[in-house]
C-alpha cells in the first residue's frame, strides 16, 4: 500500500520533521521555526499544515484531505507531551495559536487566532494554574473577539457594512464597559469586569451573527485552521499578491503552535528584534520589548517600547529600562541566539520572543527587510566578516536598495502620510520637492531667482530643454518610458514622472487639474520619481552621500564577478565625465543630436537649421563646412574625456522637422542668414513635414539622401581621434550607422568612411587609425539580415527602444492612451518600453547575435536602448551573450550591480573576456 501523504509536520523540544529549505511546503514560518527547534532554540512546540492543504481545500470545494484529522491529532498529541500540557484538559489546560505562513512573507495580509482552547471547560484549571484570573479573561475576550471576526464573520463570508462588523461591535461594548467602571485604557478594567465583557460578548456574537461562540475546544480549533487557509483568498490577500507578483497557486501553511504568554505579570515580556540594524546597517543588535504585554501591543504601538539593550539606546528612550538591565540572564541568552541564528541563516535575521514568567521563547525568525544603506553595508560588513562569498553578497542588494543610494529622496517617513495625487510612469528616479511652473521660459526664469522648480508639460520637446535643465523635477501627462522627456531626464540623474494621464494641464492658463484639485503656478508638489507618484504640497527630502565608501567597495565586488561590460549613453564631455566617475567602462552611445539642445548650443543649433532648410547641395555644404569646427570640438573634447575607453559615435538619427524653428523670431534671423523671405522658411519647413516621422526621413536614411551630412561627422569624428592621438593622448570612436534596415545602407556609408578616412591619415601624416564601424539594430529586417550586415558592421548595438517600436508597432510616445490599460487587464505583464520583451523583441536580439555571429564571430554587440539600465533586461543581455550594456550614467551602479547578479545566477552563455 502507497504510503499516505504527509500533511501534518512537528515541530517541538529540539525535534522537527520540517527544515528551512522546505519552505514551499511549510512556508517560510513553518520551515524557519522546525529549523530553529533542530538548532536547539527554545520554540513552544506545535506543528505546520503544508501549503499542500491549502491547494486540496480549494480543488475540492473546500474540503481537507481524509488524512488530515488523523495527522493533526497525532502531531497535537506530540505537542501536548513537549509542553506537557494538554488540549482541553480541564485540570492542566494547554492553549494554542493558529497562524498562517506562505512561502514569501505576506505581513499582515493572513488571519492569526490566538488562545484557542479556553472554553467554560477549561477557564478555571487555566485561572487555577495562573493565579491571575484578570489574565484570563482577558485571553478570553481577546479569543472571542478575534474568533468572531475573523472565523464566523470574514471566513464565513459576511459582509457587513463599515462600522457594524462584530469586532467594532464588541469594542463598542468594551468601551460603554470602561465609560460605566471608569476605566481609562483596556488594562484598568479589572477580572470580574472582563468577565462581565467575556458573557456580553458571547451574548452581542450569537444575537449579531446567529450562532454560539463555540465552547468546544476542537470546534475552535477546526474553525481556526479554516480561517487562515480560507484568507489565502481574501480580499487584501489577493491584492497584495497581485502587488508583488506572488502566485495564487502557492498556498499558505497553517502553523499551530502551543500558546505563551508574555503578559504573565512583571516577569513576563514580549519583543521584536533585528540581529543588525535594519535601518544603517550596523552590526548590533537592535530591538524593542515590552513588559507584560502581548506581540501585538508591540507591532501596533499601543505602547511604547524600551530599548533592547544599552548600546543601541537612542534619546526617544530615556526613562525606558532596557532588557539588558531589567533581565540581565534572558537577555544573555537572547544575545547568544542572535548570533546563533545569524551564523546559522548567514543574513541579518528579524525575530519575534516571549518571555513567559522568565523563560524565553523563540516565536518567529526570518530575513529582515532593510534599507538600501543597510543592505549595502551588512553585504560589505558579512564579506569582511567572511559570513558570506562576494558572490552571495551580489545577491544580498536589490537594484531598487543600491537606487536608494544614488539619488536625493523624499524622506521615506514624511512620504508616509503625504497626500497622493496621482501615479504616472518612474522616467527618472529619485524625489523632488518644489514650486510648479508651466513652461520652459518661466522655468529658467524661476531657476535663475534661485527657486526650486517642477515644469509640468503636456508633452516635452526638444525646445523645452532649457526648461528641464532648469528643473529639480519634471512631470507630464503624455510620453511613455523612452519618450524625450524620459530620455532627457534619466540622463541628467534628474527626477522624472510621465504619462501621468489623469493630469489636466493647462499651459495657457497656467493650472493643473488633478482629482478635483487645481494647482497653479506657485503651487507645491512633491515627486517620487521612482515609483512615480505625485504628492500635493512639501515632501521633504533626504541627500544621498556621494562618496559613500561602502558603497565603492560593494561595487568593485560586483565588478570582480559580472562577465558583462558596463558602459553609459553620454552626449556630452561633462556627462563623459559623470559617467566615468559612476564607473562606466567607456560610452555605449553618444546621440550627436544632442549638442544642439540645451547650454551652448546657440549657434550649433544655428547653423543645423541652415543647413536643414537649405535647398541645394552646395547651400548645404556650405552649412556644414560651418558646422564642422563645431561637432570636431564636441567629439573631441567626449573622447578625451574618455581617456581611451571606447566612444560609440551614432551620426544624426531623428527626423530633421524636429529642428526647425517655430517661433517667428528665430524664423526671421534663419531667413536672414540665407538671404531669404520668412514665407521661404515656412514653405521648406512644410516641405519637411512627414505623416510618421518616426518612420520616415532620419538615421541611415538621411545619410544615404545627404551625403556631405554624414561625411561632415565622419570626417569631425577621425579628426578629432587624429589631433588627439597628435597630442599623445588616446581615442577610441566606434562610429555608429542608426535605423539600419539593409547592408546596402551601411555599404553606401561604409564608402564615405573609407574616402574621408584616408583623407584624414594624409592630412594629418598618420599610417593607421584606430576606429570602429558599426550599426545599430533596431528595425526587425536588421536583426533578421543581421549576418549580411554583418560583413559590414564590426559591432552592433541593439537600439531596442526603435527595436521594441517596431516589433510592437507601438508608437513609443503616445502608448500612455493604452499601455495602462493592457497592464491592468493582463494582455501585457508589463510595458515593454521598461522591460525587454524577451518573447518577441528579445527573439529577434538573440537571432541577431547569432546570425550576425555565424559571419563574424568576434563581433563585439551591445545594447543602447532604455533598457540597457532595467535590472531584468540586463539579465537578459548577459544570457544572449552580449558584451556590454549602455545606460544612462547615473544608472550604471544599477548596471554593475544586475551584471554581477546574473553572472551570479546564470550560467554564463560564453565565457569572454569584457569589454
Ligand atoms: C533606440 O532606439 O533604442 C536608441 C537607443 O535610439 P533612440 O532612443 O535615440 O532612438
Ligand atoms: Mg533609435
């Protein structure tokens, strides 16, 4: 005969059937406090109901497996002999507790009862063992408030309206009970008066909900089990499943475990504890207790708690006894168990105890959670401690903790209670705090005043730069993840909020709608760019330390174990600069374009538009021959400051309408300049225009048709490398061909680079030079082609914001109509502009790699789309071989960081050296 399913697992006086890593089965609780038992630490004995339960309850209309009441009996009779005490035993009554435990910590969202077992049967062996008869009855009151509320009303499925649910009746009751006794809080009513409670309580129960209080040990016991799996489906389960993307087939656990209790009397205590400090880090043990009380008085700060011990003392706490001094023996013995657990779990561990009349229970351990600066810290601290390898120490820093590090944030305590307005897109991370304005003109105005500014755009353009630098924060109601705002602003390290769709933005009249509120210029809103939330008013905020050197050591580790190189989309020598010192390994993508937005670029910008609204060939190179000294100091002055680290120089990729000027003023002075009218300038920029731009003249496309302008690059590019190298110093330029969609394209370029190269070695006596060409692939036919491109290319760099534009046919600026839509009703699990789609888009980048592999095996490939910076693509890109990953600067820490991860978790798909 098959052996029957094991349900039921013991745990109790050093024994266990459950371990640690079996927290599938017995949930994170369950497996941790079995662990716990089998290293000797005191933990009231009980058992766990496996998660398996829970899946059979709900595939058999809610019932248990025929197993399950033989298992559970065997396990409490185990439990009995440990505690030697026993179930509804009049004479010498054990209690117990029914709690709930999935795999991943779920705080709060479960149903708990506590002091199942005290029935008219049992109360007076329990009075008589306690000597405390108020204690009691207070037990009691708690089990029938609790059992009714969560047992015979939420489990039970009834709905009543806010306010008339049973637990606000029965505190209803307990109040009019201390207004007639003259009581001020819970503890001053005494026994006879909670007894009093006890048999209204009972009386409010059976005449609210139309049945008894149970008075039956093991009914209570059943209905508590029932509860807890049954909340696995409630309502705020559910949503924060839904929240953190746990799975609903996963199940909790039941753990029953044998009652203590820490509200015995002076003796008595309860507590919540971190073996290192959660909030900085340090290695002391840090935590909270309370006299007489139970674990929820501590969690729900009716009071307040004492210090743990001396060391970690603060000034809130004068006048508070700490543990150490109140109980010197016990907290000894609590010390020994921190560093027992820690060596043991080899992470800070987060515990919950009771000391019961003196002796001290163990009742939860598990990982804590932690702040970005501590997380950092105790992965630096446990490697110097050699607690943990450098590889488990990657993994101990999540990319959104090393994120806290990096930017100013508004004070996670004061954003706490500020008032949400609304949630659009996280572009660009970090908090901001200032006064709104409209436009970009009132937005340099206000910076030049020295105020704290946030421009609040319909959309942004490029002619809105000025504006954005200006800007502490920056928020829009159109735009998705890649769109210019976004780009802009992530490359600035700034604080960015967009497609915040619920925004009504009235440029002209100068006002913001938003939930039935208007903001006005002047107006305060605060922005958590991270997580993409506005706040009306002040949040305050907190600076990051830049020189962190905690933080430096933690990355050089990371570094030590990626395979992947990391590199930066800078534009410019000062974000060349930035980029270096965040520790990029060289530029992975320098948009020419943006030299002609922004501080400078006055004439530049000039000089473009002269040469876009030329109508002949020779006008245009004109144009260009003056533009040229211009983009030669640009490149030159990005590739010095790279030292010799490679540069990737993309030439002119957008559309050109994008340039042209609008305002009249600007028109004017173009018109003089060529010796034209302003109907002219009108009349060419029409000729301009395009139904899709995004599809239409611009990359490879506008080289092909304008030759001298990409010559005019090429040429700037090779010489600047030239007089550098003159001037003994190193550069590397990788010239870039963007929107490749043939080899033809890149053939046709391929020619003028070889002309101008030559060119340039005759001009400037050189033999040889040292450059790259390569491509871009974003259009679908590129990846697809990818080995006949190439034979061109010697590199590519997958631009998968135009790759994922493509694939999709998304628009990528105007997916704000529909993306929040398709994520809410699951179509997509998550915008493909934030996270590489790696069913489709990542696909074709594999396909890519292989294909273009198959013809040139060492060439080197990269990816320059937003994505380069998201944790999970970057996982991705080491999978598929890539060599690096280009993002914007301030994000490279992150970079580092998902590198080292992924070598750490994944097999490498080919060992190679970085570049
Ligand atoms: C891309 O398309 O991924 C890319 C990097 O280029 P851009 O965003 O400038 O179009
Ligand atoms: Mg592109």
């Amino acid at each position: 005969m098959a052996r029957a399913t094991k349900y039921v697992y013991f745990f109790g006086g050093g024994k266990a059937e459950g371990r640690a890593d079996m927290k599938e089965l017995l949930g994170g609780k369950g497996a941790n406090l079995a662990e716990m038992n089998l290293l000797g630490i005191p933990v009231p004995a009980g058992f766990t109901i496996t998660t398996d339960v829970c899946t059979y309850y709900y595939a058999h209309g809610r019932k248990y497996p025929a197993e399950l009441k033989a298992q559970v009996a065997a396990a409490l009779a185990r439990s009995e002999k440990a505690m030697q005490k026993r179930f509804d035993d009049p004479a010498n009554p054990l209690l117990l507790s029914c709690r709930s435990g999935a795999r991943a910590s779920m705080p709060g969202m479960m149903e708990t009862v506590l002091n199942i077992g005290l029935t008219t049967r049992t109360i007076p062996g329990v009075i008589r063992l306690t000597g405390n008869p108020r204690f009691v009855w207070d037990a009691y009151r708690r089990l029938i408030m609790m059992y009714s509320d969560v047992v015979m009303e939420k489990a039970a499925g009834l709905e009543p309206a806010e306010g008339m649910g049973i637990r606000h009746r029965l505190e209803r009751l307990m109040d009019e009970m201390k207004a007639k006794t003259g009581a001020k809080a819970d503890t001053d009513l005494g026994a006879e008066h909670l007894e009093t409670l006890c048999g209204q309580f009972r009386d409010k129960v059976r005449q609210v909900i139309g049945k008894p209080f149970p008075d039956n040990a093991q009914e209570q016991l059943w209905g508590a089990i029932g509860a807890v799996f049954q909340s696995w489906n409630g309502k705020r389960a559910i949503a924060y499943r839904r929240i953190e993307g746990i799975p609903g087939e996963w199940g909790t656990a039941t753990n029953v475990q044998a009652m203590v209790f820490g509200n015995m009397g002076g003796e008595s205590a309860t507590g919540v504890a971190f073996t290192r400090n959660p909030a900085t880090g340090e290695d002391k043990f840090f935590g909270e207790w309370l006299t007489n009380a139970q674990g929820e008085d501590v969690v729900a700060g009716i009071r307040t708690p004492s210090p743990l011990n001396e060391e970690t003392r603060s000034e809130h706490d004068a006048g508070h006894v700490s543990l150490e001094e109140a109980m010197p023996k016990v907290y000894k013995q609590l010390a020994a168990i921190r560093a027992k657990l820690e060596k043991h779990y080899k992470d800070m561990q987060d515990i919950e105890f009771t000391i019961e009349r003196g002796t001290l229970w163990m009742l939860q351990t598990r990982t804590g959670k932690r702040t970005g600066t501590a997380a950092i810290r105790m992965a630096v601290e446990m490697i110097r401690q050699k607690r943990i390898t450098r590889e488990m120490a990657v993994t101990r820093v999540t990319p959104a903790q090393l994120d806290e590090l990096l930017h100013r944030i508004l004070d996670p305590q004061a954003e706490k209670t500020a008032k949400a307005l609304a949630k659009g897109l996280p572009a660009g991370p970090g908090g901001a705090c200032g006064k709104i304005v409209f436009t970009a003109a009132d937005a340099v105005a206000a910076a030049e005043r020295g105020e704290k500014i946030i421009l609040c755009r319909k959309e942004t353009n490029p002619e809105d730069v000025e504006g954005m630098r200006a800007a502490i924060g920056i928020l829009t109601a159109l735009g998705g993840m890649t769109s210019h705002a976004a780009l802009v602003a992530r490359g600035w390290g700034k604080c960015c909020i967009v497609g915040c769709g619920v925004l009504a933005i009235d440029a002209r009249a100068k006002t913001m709608t938003v939930a039935g509120q208007t903001f006005r210029e002047g107006d305060y809103v605060s922005l958590n760019g991270s997580r993409g939330i506005v706040y009306a008013g002040q949040v305050p905020t907190v600076d990051p330390d830049p020189e962190n050197p905690l933080l430096v050591e933690f990355l050089a580790g990371c570094d030590k174990v990626r395979r992947l190189g990391v590199r930066a989309n800078a534009d410019s020598p000062k974000d060349a600069a930035t980029a270096r010192a965040f520790g990029a390994q060289g530029i992975g993508l320098l948009r020419t374009e943006h030299m002609f937005y922004g501080e400078g670029a006055d004439k530049p910008l000039f000089l473009l538009r002269k040469m876009i609204l030329s109508s002949t060939p020779e006008e245009r190179r004109a144009a260009c021959d003056e533009l040229f000294p211009f983009v030669k100091k640009d490149m030159k002055g990005t590739l010095a400051a790279m030292a010799g680290l490679p540069v990737t120089i993309r030439l002119l990729d957008p559309p050109l309408h994008e340039f042209v000027p609008q305002g009249e003023g600007k028109q004017a002075e173009l018109a003089k300049a060529l010796g034209i009218t302003v109907d002219d300038i009108r009349r060419r920029a029409e000729d301009l225009h395009e139904s899709n731009p995004m599809m239409g003249h611009r990359g490879v496309r506008l080289g092909v048709t304008y030759p001298e302008v990409s010559e005019m690059q090429i040429r700037a590019i090779l010489e600047a490398a030239a007089e550098l190298g003159k001037e003994g110093k190193k550069a590397l330029p990788e010239i870039m061909i963007p929107v490749t969609c043939s080899v033809n394209e890149l053939k046709d370029q391929a020619a003028i680079i070889a002309r101008v190269k030559q060119e340039v070695l005759k001009k400037f006596g050189l033999r040889k030079l040292d450059f790259l060409v390569g491509t871009m692939i974003e259009i679908p036919r590129a990846a697809l082609t990818a080995n006949h491109i190439a034979e061109v290319a010697e590199f590519f760099s997958f631009g998968t914001n135009d790759l994922t534009q493509m694939t999709f046919g998304f628009s990528r600026d105007d997916i704000g109509a529909f993306m929040p839509a398709y994520q809410e009703k699951g179509i997509l699990a998550a915008d493909p502009f934030q996270t590489l789609d790696q069913e489709a888009v990542g696909e074709l980048v594999r396909v890519g790699i292989e294909r273009g592999r198959s013809v040139r095996p060492k060439l080197k490939v990269g990816i320059c789309g937003e994505h380069g910076g998201d944790p999970a693509s970057i996982h991705f890109c080491h999978k598929v071989g890539m060599d690096y990953v280009s993002c914007s600067a301030f994000r490279v820490p992150i970079a580092r960081l998902a590198a080292a991860q992924a070598a750490v978790q994944d097999v490498p798909a080919k060992k190679k050296g970085k570049k």
